[in-house]
C-alpha cells in the first residue's frame, strides 16, 4: 500500500554550505581484527598483499573514495607508544592490548605501515595521538619524525628506518574519550592538557596541522563549552589561534542500553524503529553542541568532528567480546543514510566524521572471514558508495511544504522519510530513506531552478530489515537499478518500504 506522494521542493540553483568530503571519513583501531587480518595480513600470507596489507581491502575501499583514516584509536591510542612501531619488526617491542581483549600486540603495524596504507588508499591520514599514558615531548617527537624535512634527531631516525622525505599529516587528535578511557579527566583538566599538547604539536615546513581537541560523549555540552572557552587567553603571542582547530563527539547507536545494546541480525521491528529514533537524535546532539560553539565561536571557525559514530550491538555469538566484531544489516545501512542526511544539513560546523570502525569491527564496511579470508561487503558499505558523489559538493536545501510522515516511538516521533541533495560539477545527486518498516511512500521531487537530464537511480533494499551479507550470500544486499519517473515537475520518486535510494542527473 502507498500512502499519498510527498512533495519535496529543491532549488538546483541554490548551493548552500559545502559538505566537506571529510565526513565520509574512516577509523581502524588496533582492536580485534580490524589492523590484524583486517586491514593488515603481514607479508608471508597467502591473501595477495603489499608490505603485508591486504590488496582486496584496498580495491573494495578505494571505491568508496575514503578521505580519511583514524588511527591508531579509539581507547588503544592512549596506551600506544609509537617508537614501538617503528625499526626492524623483529625488535618491535610487544604489548598487551589491555583494552580490546588483552591480547599481545606485536607492533608489526606502525607508523610506516599506517603511512603506505593511507598511500595505497589515497586517503589523508588523521593520527590520534597519546595524552592519557603519553607525554607532550612524545607525542611532540612524532609529528617531528613524520612531517619534518631536513635534519634533527627524528628526521635521522626516520631516514634510519628507509624513509626519506616527509609525509603530510594534516588531522591530529589530541587524545580521546579523555573523560573515560583516555585517562578520566575532568573537562577543566582535560582543557588545561589539550592547550599544553596543542602548543607543541607543531608545524613543519609546509605541514599545517589541523588539531582535534579530545571531545564530548553524546550530549554532554559542559565538555564542549569547557573546551571551547579555554581557547582564549593565551599568554604567549607567538603560538598559533586557535590552539585547536576543532572538538569531537561521539555518540553511537545502540538499541537498548549499555548493558544489553541487542543483537545484529535478530531484533524486532520495535527495536529497530527505537535504533532508528537514536540514529536520527545525531541532529538534535549536533544542534546542541553547535550551539554552545556559537556562543565563543559565532563565525564557526572552529570545527566539530565526529569521529566516532556507528551502530553498537551485542557481540556475534562465539567471538571474543573483546573484539567487537558484529554483523550488518539492512538496519545498519539506514542507520547510516540518516546520518549522512544529518550531516549534510550540518555542512557549516562538521568538518569531518568517522565510522566505527572500517573494517570487521563495530558498524564495518568491510567482513573478513578469519577462516577462508573471504571477504564481505555489507550493507553499510554500499551507502557510503551510493552517497560518495555528495563529497566536496554544494549542500542544497530540501523543503517539504506537506511535512513529513512520521510515526510515534515510545515517547518520540520519528520522521520517516529523510532526504538531502547536494550539487556538484554541474550534476545533482539526491539521496532518500525510507524509514518504514512496511509502507512504501513516492516523493514528488518539485525541482526549481534548473532541469535534470541523464538521470539515474539506485536502490538498496531486501525483502527483511534482517537481511545481511555473508560468505555465502554477498549480494543479499546490494545496490540494484531503479526506476523514476518524470513529472512535469521533476520526478515522482518511488521508495518502498525499508529502502535507501540515490538519484543522481545533470543539471541543466
Ligand atoms: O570504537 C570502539 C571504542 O569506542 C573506541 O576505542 C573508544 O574511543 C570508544 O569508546
């Protein structure tokens, strides 16, 4: 059954902020097998490899265009010495990953793996550093070592280990979760450490960082205003302003709660309307956070960076719990898609966003069997590949005169139907959930300003909300033609239940 069409009104003609490419950003933590396994297989394996990285993990995101990758963490990044991922990998020191099931890290993936990793990618690295069991000159030393030219101590050392020009390392985290994991400060202590950290971490040459301050959990605003007024009041005039160039958040979706967060594949449609008013609170907690910059910050010059985001289930049965290893549905996809509606519409403060985590942990892309090595794209992988036109482009303004259908959730009210559009090199690209478990809805797409001609469209959906890849079934869900139609207004677009779709055209 289809309920009446929606209009939905867009002037082409009218480009509002951009989407900074950025928030189509990546995070790979050393945390069960996302680096080992996922990402990384060491030389001697037989899965085809350069320098020990897996090359079908390359190709399959090489596709998606990453911009970023987050790395080393996450909560292992506060306990992560890089001068132990560095030199001969014989003499690399190992550790126990205290965090993420107390296994022993070997350090075999260091700083020159995640630098020729990013290479074979083509993404920017953003490098989160130490401030929970670190040290200013420690993390000082490693900008110096990566992004350094000429001669001093790192720069010896670096050339020692075969690497003789600098890389550019832009994005650089000043720590994380500092109220938890990253060390259990206070905001005003924390505050005090990231203008220290933020004052040695220096430029070299032409390598202009771009620091992230350690952020907030969820809504906790208090954090962001501690952070964002200790940004004044400096006493030395020769340090750059703002010390930070942005501040973080992270919020995951989770069903239930911390406890019991509810299983991957098995939940009822219940459970996922109730992941689905979670997902869509990322523009309330948006809001919120930008407003309280607003009040030291009105030009936005300082950024949010959301570099934790992602859906949070109950481990796959039979796998260690400290690994984190879930699996991906047609749910996380639309998770997902209702994101990245919110984040164009908050194309002035977001400078970037990254998904927990890229590859066989939390909300992945990527699936790869421990036993076969095969490997999997999910669901989510598949958003991030139909939305990737909307990187760099014009974000444009979506009006729905009619309002949206929506439903009531416990004590919410869950819009239904999400849709953003931007615009890029003379081509529109519109992207469309519908959010309903059972009814399909049409949106009269009502375009002003400009024709659409070439039009194509695409569709990911399945016969279940449940529905996921696998081994055996790796196009279970996946990205299929879809027809629209012309209207003398633009075009009636159809979306049954349950759906993402991507409609892309020139613009003429
Ligand atoms: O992404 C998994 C963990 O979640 C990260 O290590 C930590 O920052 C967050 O709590």
């Amino acid at each position: 059954m289809s309920r009446e069409a929606i209009p939905a009104v867009v002037n082409v003609d009218v480009e509002g902020p951009q989407i900074n490419r950025h928030v189509y950003g990546h995070f790979a933590e050393h945390l069960g097998r996302c680096i080992y396994g996922g990402f990384y297989v060491g030389e001697d394996s037989d899965i085809p490899n350069e320098g020990g990285i897996r090359l079908d993990v390359v190709e399959a995101l090489r596709a998606l265009n990453i911009p970023n990758l987050r790395w080393p963490g996450g909560c292992f990044a506060d306990e992560y010495h890089w001068m132990d991922g560095i030199g001969p990998k014989e003499d690399r020191a190992v550790m126990i990953n205290t965090h993420w099931g107390g296994v022993e890290e070997n350090n075999h993936f260091g700083t020159h793996e995640f630098m020729a990793l990013c290479e074979l990618l083509g993404t920017e690295p953003y490098i989160s550093g130490n401030v929970g069991s670190g040290t200013v000159r420690e993390m000082s030393e490693w900008i110096e070592y990566l992004t350094r030219d000429g001669d001093s101590p790192m720069v010896r050392l670096r050339k020692q280990n075969g690497r003789e020009e600098p890389w550019k390392v832009k994005y650089w985290g000043l720590g994380n979760e500092t109220w938890g994991c990253g060390g259990n400060m206070s905001a005003e202590q924390y505050a005090m450490d990231a203008r220290k950290y933020a004052t040695y971490c220096r430029n070299y040459g032409d390598n202009k960082l771009y620091r992230i301050a350690a952020g907030a959990a969820d809504f906790s605003y208090d954090w962001t205003e501690t952070l964002m007024k200790q940004l004044g009041h400096l006493g030395c005039q020769r340090v750059e302003r703002p010390l930070y160039q942005a501040v973080s958040v992270h919020y995951y979706t989770i069903a239930g709660n911390w406890e019991n967060k509810g299983d991957a594949k098995e939940f009822t449609t219940d459970e996922y309307y109730t992941t689905m008013v979670k997902a869509a609170r990322t523009d309330e907690l948006l809001t919120g956070h930008s407003n309280v910059m607003d009040l030291y910050d009105p030009t936005k010059e300082i950024g949010i960076v959301m570099d934790e985001w992602g859906t949070w289930w109950n481990v796959e049965p039979g796998t260690n719990p400290g690994f984190l290893y879930q699996q991906n549905t047609l749910r996380d996809a639309l998770v997902a898609s209702v994101h990245f509606d919110i984040f164009h519409k908050h194309a002035d403060r977001l400078h970037m966003a990254n998904i927990a985590q890229t590859v066989n942990v939390l909300q992945a892309m990527i699936l790869t069997d421990p036993d076969s090595g095969a490997l999997v794209l999910t669901p989510t992988y598949h958003v991030f590949e139909m939305n990737k036109g909307h990187q760099d482009a014009a974000s444009l303004r979506v009006d729905t005169p009619a309002g949206l259908p929506s439903r009531k959730v416990d004590e919410a009210e869950l819009d239904t139907v999400s849709i953003s559009a931007s615009r890029k090199d003379g081509k529109v690209l519109f992207s469309l959930s519908n959010l309903d478990a059972d009814e399909a809805v049409d949106v009269d797409l009502d375009l002003r300003g400009g024709t659409l001609r070439e039009v194509a469209s695409r569709i990911l959906t399945a016969d279940a909300l449940q529905s996921h890849n696998e081994p055996t079934a790796l196009e279970a869900v996946a990205p299929r033609a879809h027809e629209v139609t012309a209207t003398e207004k633009g075009l009636r677009v159809h979306l049954p239940a349950h759906s993402f779709v991507t409609v892309e055209g020139s613009v003429a």
